[in-house]
C-alpha cells in the first residue's frame, strides 16, 4: 500500500501530468472542484509510476478501462494486466493498494474535524452500527467511528466494485473491527466462500481502510492473512538525468521513503 501525498505543489504537479496520456489529460482539465484536478493528475501519476514498477512495463503502454460500475482495470499494450489495485484520494491524502490477484478496495477520509457531519450519512449504516454510534457519547470517539466505519464500508464496496450501487446499510461490519480492533475478517450471505479481510489504519490527519479478497489462494494461514498496513509515502522526483538526457515523461519517476504509519 502506498500512501500519496496530495498537497499542493505546482512543480509535483506538472511532472504528474505529463505522465498521463491524451484522455486522462482531458479528464483532469475537466475537473472543476477546488484540488479535484490535483488530487486526481497525482493520484493517477503516482498509479502509473507503480503499476510499471509491478509489471515492469513503459508508462506508455500502460492504458486504463473500467468495470460496469467504474472500477479501473490495467492494460499493457491493448491486454489486460494480471493485477489488481485500487485507489483513494481525500484533500491532502491518497491511497493506493495493489495486489497480484484477487479483488481489493481501499478508501482514504483527510479528517474534517469543523465538518457538521449530517445525520442523514448514518443512513449508510446498519441498525447495529447505528446503534454503535448512539452508544458514543464523545464527539471526538464519535467521529473517529464514523470515518473508521465509513472508510470499511467503502473500502468493501470499492473491492467489490459496485461502489454505493450495493446498499451499505444491508451488513455489519465484523464484531472484531466494531470493537475497535484493526482487523477482521467479512463475508457476504450471499457469496459465503469469498473472505474479505479488511483492515484499518490511520493518523491524526486521516482513516483509511483495506478490503482484500485473496479468494483462498496463497494466503498465509495466521491471523487475517492481512500485514499490519505498513504504507510508504510517495512524491514525485526526476530522474537524474546525464547533461543532454532531459528525460521523456515515460522515464520520470516516483521517489518513495518507507514510513509505517501508526494507528490513531
Ligand atoms: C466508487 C465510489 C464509492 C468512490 O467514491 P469517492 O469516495 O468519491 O472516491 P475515492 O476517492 O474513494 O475513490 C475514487 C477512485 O475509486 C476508483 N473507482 C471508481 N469507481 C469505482 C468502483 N465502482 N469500484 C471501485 N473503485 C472505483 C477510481 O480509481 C477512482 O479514482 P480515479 O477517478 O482517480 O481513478 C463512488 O464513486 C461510487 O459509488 N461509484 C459507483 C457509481 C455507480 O454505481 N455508477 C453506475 C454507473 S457508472
């Protein structure tokens, strides 16, 4: 897992973008919201740098489709890549999961501590949860169960792939998870032998979330089979290049300094 850092940084910015091709250019331009632009141009640049870094591959190869409901999926050269990513941004913060197989989801929330967080939100909810959260007399506890809440019922989703077209409010999030602990194991009624292991990780900044579905292949038979999240952060940096060799957009790069994160 890699964490991105979004912050504004003009200089960051125009190499990210020029590591995105035609359409993803045009895309960025048309995103109007305050940093929605930024977050996306280095969110997308710094998926780049590490999908070619997993498959060994020129970033000029690398094209991106989409799933039914918007899920990314790799293509190297025209076919489909064997692996599996996903990506969050939120202000200042991105997050980026990517595993050789299976189905994963991730979601990363920059704490809002001023936001009035609407009541109606809890609606994505289910009665246990809610009732998790009128238990919660403190406001500061109260608002970290919610972005830990959120940020696993997203991360399911994301894995899925449905994102909010699957109704959030029609499971519990595991007991282990809901009592505070960092990881846990969930499985749909519906699809019984698919075992998601989600986990949860943050800062004083911000709640991230994963969702892992290995589907029974090659997972380590201790614990959730999921690592204690370690993340790494990532900025962009050149190449150092030789006197004459600027550098074509394909051969800039990211510079990532290992960092565990802690827990809130
Ligand atoms: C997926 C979803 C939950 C993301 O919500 P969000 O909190 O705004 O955004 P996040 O920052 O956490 O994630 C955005 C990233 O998730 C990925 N993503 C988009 N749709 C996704 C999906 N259905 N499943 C998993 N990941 C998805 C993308 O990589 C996107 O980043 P990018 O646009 O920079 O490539 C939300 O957009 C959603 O519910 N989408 C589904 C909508 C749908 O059903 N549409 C049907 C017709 S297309």
């Amino acid at each position: 897992m890699v964490l991105v850092d979004l912050s504004a940084n003009r200089r960051r910015e125009r190499l990210a973008a020029r590591l995105l091709d035609a359409a993803e250019q045009d895309r960025a331009a048309r995103l109007v919201l305050p940093g929605a632009g930024r977050e996306f141009v280095l969110c997308r640049a710094a998926l780049r740098a590490l999908l070619c870094s997993a498959l060994d591959c020129d970033n000029a190869d690398l094209t991106f489709r989409t799933e039914t409901h918007g899920k990314p999926y790799a293509l190297v050269g025209g076919r489909v890549a064997p692996v599996s990513f996903n990506v969050s941004h939120s202000g200042d913060h991105g997050l980026i999961a990517i595993a050789p197989h299976g189905r994963v989801g991730v979601d990363i929330e920059t704490h809002d501590w001023a936001f009035d967080l609407p009541a109606r939100l809890l609606s994505v909810f289910s009665a246990r949860e809610r009732g998790d959260f009128a238990e919660t007399r403190d406001d500061a506890r109260w608002r970290l169960r919610f972005y830990r809440y959120w940020t696993l019922k997203e991360s399911l989703i994301k894995g899925v792939g449905l994102g909010f077209a699957m109704n959030t409010a029609k499971f519990d999030l595991p007991s282990a998870l809901r009592r505070g602990e960092a990881d846990g194991v969930f499985r749909f009624h519906h699809q019984p032998t698919a075992n998601w292991h989600l986990a949860t990780f943050g800062n004083r900044a911000f709640t991230a979330a994963v969702a892992i579905d290995h589907s029974g292949r090659g997972m380590p038979p201790n614990g959730t089979g999921l690592p204690s999240p370690r993340t790494r952060r990532c900025r962009f940096s050149r190449i150092p290049a030789g006197p004459r060799d600027s550098g074509p957009p394909a051969r800039r790069r990211l510079v990532c300094h290992s960092r565990p994160t802690p827990n809130p």
